[in-house]
C-alpha cells in the first residue's frame, strides 16, 4: 500500500468530491459527505483541520470504501 502524505480536510473534501460525493451538512469543524451507490447510501465525516493525522485519513477512507491508490491517482 503506498504512504500517505499530509493532507488539509479541505483537501480531501475535494478529492471525495471529484469522486462523486456531495456536502450534506456541516457543524462546527465536522463535514459531512455522502454519495449514493446502487448497493445503498455511502458517508463519512471530514474534520476540516489544517493537516489530518494519517490514522484519521485511513478511517475517512475506510468510511468512504475509496482505496489508498485510487485516492491517490485523483488530481
């Protein structure tokens, strides 16, 4: 699996976008993103810090079912 760089929230708000998520809601620092599949509804939630620790980042990716390279291949 390849290494995860440092990324802000707001980042990887973008990136799931481009994925076809949309923003739900947001409270406070906490974003919410959801995208719909034929197999049912998919979310997950986006703290918008400045730099996201990689264990957060795994769990927004695991909440999202985005792989590490696929997300990674995004622009």
């Amino acid at each position: 699996m390849p290494k995860l760089p440092r990324w802000s929230g707001a980042e990887v708000i973008r990136r799931l976008k481009e994925l076809g998520y949309l923003q739900i809601r947001q409270r406070g620092s906490h974003v919410v993103l959801k995208k719909q599949t034929p197999t049912g509804e998919l979310g997950c939630v986006v703290p918008l810090h400045q730099e996201l620790a990689i264990g957060t980042l795994h769990g927004i990716l695991k909440q999202a079912q985005v792989s590490v390279t696929e997300f990674l291949t995004l622009k």
